[in-house]
C-alpha cells in the first residue's frame, strides 16, 4: 500500500507543478496500474489536477498578457 501512496503523491506533484506531465503520468497509472482500484482512482483525480491546472495557467497567462498590452499602450 505504501508504494501506491508515493505513486499517488509523486502524480499529483506533477499534475500541479508540470500539468502536462501530470495528465500524462496519471494517464499511465491509469492504463498500466488499473487493476489496483486505489491508483484507478487517484490517476483519475490526478487527471482531473492536471488539466485543471493548464487551464488556469492558460487564463493567468491571457490575463497577464492582455493587461501587459494595456500598460504598453498606456506609456
């Protein structure tokens, strides 16, 4: 049981700092280790961090490049 927590921790590590390999890690648990109903259900979870993830580093980023634009044009 222990090794399938560090695989669950490491994943969502990933999925936070790096979303894409997060998604990517936890798609592997999935497909690899999907007997194990433990990883079944945090790969799931760690998908679900991943993308959750790039989508608000894809709004922050327009955010902050929009408002980068403003303040050029404002000097």
């Amino acid at each position: 049981m222990e090794s399938e927590q560090i695989l669950a921790i490491i994943g969502y590590i990933l999925a936070i700092l790096l979303p894409l390999v997060g998604v990517i890690y936890g798609l592997v648990l999935y497909f690899v280790k999907g007997d194990d109903e433990y990883i079944k259900k945090h790969a799931k979870y760690i998908i679900i961090v991943g993308v959750l993830m790039m989508v608000i580093s894809i709004i922050l980023v327009s955010v902050l490049g929009i408002s980068m634009l403003g303040m050029a044009a404002m000097s």
